[in-house]
C-alpha cells in the first residue's frame, strides 16, 4: 500500500476511535511495524496526531511540549521483564525492579531465556501477546556481538530499556536505551585499591561473560594510567572448566613472573583461585591478594575476599522508574538515556600489603 492511502487511512482510525496501536495498524495494513512508526513520525511533524507509547491518538489543543497521558487507564500498567538467568546475580536485580513495582502499583511479568537469543525473541513474542505496555529486556549476548540482531527490537511497538547491557556508540549505530551497572569503573577501583596496597604486578583471571569485555578494558586503562606493570601473566574469557582444569599451571606462572595480586571474575573463579592457592602453600594476602568481581557470595569464603559489588538492586530499580517514564512521554521512541552505575569495593580479609 502506498504511503499516502496508509496515511489515509491511520487518520480515519485515530479520528474515528481517538487513538490507535502501532501493532494493529501493521497488522491490518499488512505492512512492517517500523513502517508503521515511520507514517506515525510523518503525521505527527504534520501535526495530524500525537505519538504516545504503542500508538499515537489525537492531537491535543495544548502546547506541542506537553507530555501526553498514558496509554493504560483504567487499569495497572504492565512492565515485561526479560532476564538471562536466574543466577543470584539477576535475582537481586529483579528484586530491585519488584520493589519499586510495587510501589508504584505497576505489574512486573518476568522471563527467563537461559543465555538463548532464540529464547529473547520467543519470550518478548510472548510477553507482546499478553499485551505488556513495556519492556524490560537483558539480551543474552553483549551489544558488540548482538548488533545485526538488534533491527528486530527496534521494530517493536512498545518502550524497551535495556537492562545490564551498556555499549559504546561505535558498536551500534541504532539508538538505544540502558540502564546498567559500570563494570569497566569496577575494574579500575579494584585496581586502584590494589595499587595503593603497594601492589606493582597485578593479573587478571575472568570467565567468558557480557563483563568480561568491561572488565578488561578497565583494567587496562588502570594499568596504564597508575604506571603498574603491563607484562604479567593473565588468562581471559576462558571457560570456567578450563581456568578449573589450569588453576595450577596459573598459579605457577604467577610465582614465577611474581605476580603478588590478582582480580577474578566472577566470584565461584575467585574462591576456586583462593583455595587452591592455601592448598600449595601460598598466604593469602600476604604472598597473594585476591579480589572478586560480583560479590555474590564472596564474603562467604573461608578468607572473605574483597569484591567489586556492581549496584544490582539499584539498577532494578531504576529501570522500572524509567520505562515508566517512557511510558508517559510523548516521545516514547525518542533514545534520550543512558545509565551507568558504579559499583563499589567491599574491603574484606583477602587484600593487603605485598610481603616485602
């Protein structure tokens, strides 16, 4: 159908029952989602309708600015929540998103897709179906390799933020909006605590992971930027078995090359390091530091290890305080946010002073 009878026809819709839906639209059009909210963005610069969340209605007499009102009336509004994993790591993540649910009397519907981008999609499908008003979507692959899978969520007629997942421009020319943790400042604390320890010759040991990449990078920019040794042994995005299977072969490196302080991702690779490490004789911290990245459950092991502590509630929360707002733009498609939280390091019995 060519554009002008689309038009046509949209504004027969609005004027008609006083708002329309995108996804109804494209379906009754027979055309692509995205079309549909590129007609909608061309009526609205004419001033013929006002885009909300979903849809657009009718264009009100008052200034252009003004926000218009939510979509949902007469009922809670419904947030769809996607997560990878129901890992401790998410849970309090998704605690967070409850709690400020609740007290906003907002409904939170969760998904687990278990590190499958198959199941992102079938999932968000899913969660459109029962006719959520937003989404709250964690993909299961980072930005620097989700890119050419990302034109699917941006065709989809509902705000999404993206939780936990954090990009540099570079990586995705298509706007969009996060709130997550800042995993590369993470790292340079936990380098920085190290360094003004005394600390000179500092690794790093990470699992394969959506952090690993931030981690790394912040720990190279720390390096640099304190003037610490750059030519030490450390061993990245390997699998949890095979930093297990060379734990050992690892830990001889680190004597040889006199590594005294390492930073582990994430914190079950740090405590396995801990263990081992007492088990061939080495004193912790005194021969070698350790710092975990998570703080899952690193204050649990039988020498509490420091952790770099990502803000996991805090990012729950906020997330649902702005897909909320989202929903009560009036420029719901409009990218106008990006997030970062910094996390904090929890000084516990694993790190101190290299022995002399």
């Amino acid at each position: 159908m060519h554009a002008t009878r689309r038009h046509q026809a949209i504004l027969v819709a609005v004027r008609r029952d006083g708002s329309v839906r995108a996804g109804d639209l494209a379906t009754q059009l027979g055309v692509s989602p995205i079309t549909i909210r590129r007609d909608l963005a061309e009526l609205e610069e004419r001033g013929e309708v006002t885009r909300v969340h979903g849809g657009a209605v009718l264009p009100s007499s008052g200034p252009l600015d003004a926000p218009a009102g939510p979509r949902v009336t007469g009922r809670r509004p419904t947030i769809g929540m996607v997560i990878p994993a129901a890992s401790q790591y998410f849970r309090e993540i998704v605690e967070g998103a409850r709690r400020a649910a609740q007290a906003r009397d907002v409904k939170l519907v969760l998904a687990v897709s278990d590190y499958n981008l198959d199941d992102d999609r079938s999932h968000v499908q899913r969660l459109l179906d029962a006719r959520v008003d937003g989404l709250l979507l964690t993909p299961s692959e980072p930005f620097a390799r989700l890119a050419p899978a990302l034109e699917w969520i941006a065709a989809l007629p509902i705000p999404v933020l993206f939780v936990e997942r954090s990009h540099d421009p570079i990586e995705h020319l298509h706007p969009v909006e996060y709130v997550s943790s800042d995993h590369q400042h993470g790292a340079i604390q936990a380098v920085r605590h190290l360094a003004g320890l005394g600390h000179h010759r500092v690794s790093l040991l990470t699992c394969t992971s959506p952090t690993s990449e931030w981690i790394s990078s912040g720990y190279d920019a720390a390096v640099a930027a304190l003037g610490l040794a750059v030519e030490v042994p450390r061993v990245e995005n390997r699998t949890h078995g095979e930093i297990s299977d060379r734990l050992d072969a690892i830990l001889d490196q680190f004597t040889a090359e006199g590594v005294t302080a390492v930073i582990a991702h994430p914190d079950n690779v740090a405590i396995q390091l801990l263990q081992r490490a007492r088990q061939r004789g080495l004193v912790v911290p005194d021969d070698l530091s350790v710092i975990a990245y998570d703080d899952e459950f690193a204050g649990l092991a039988d020498i509490p290890l420091t952790a770099v502590a990502p803000p996991r509630e805090n990012v729950g929360r906020l997330a649902v305080e702005f897909i909320l707002r989202k929903l009560h733009s009036a420029h719901p498609d409009r990218a106008e946010l990006h997030i970062r939280l910094l996390p904090h390091i929890v000084v516990r019995s694993s790190t101190g002073p290299p022995r002399p």
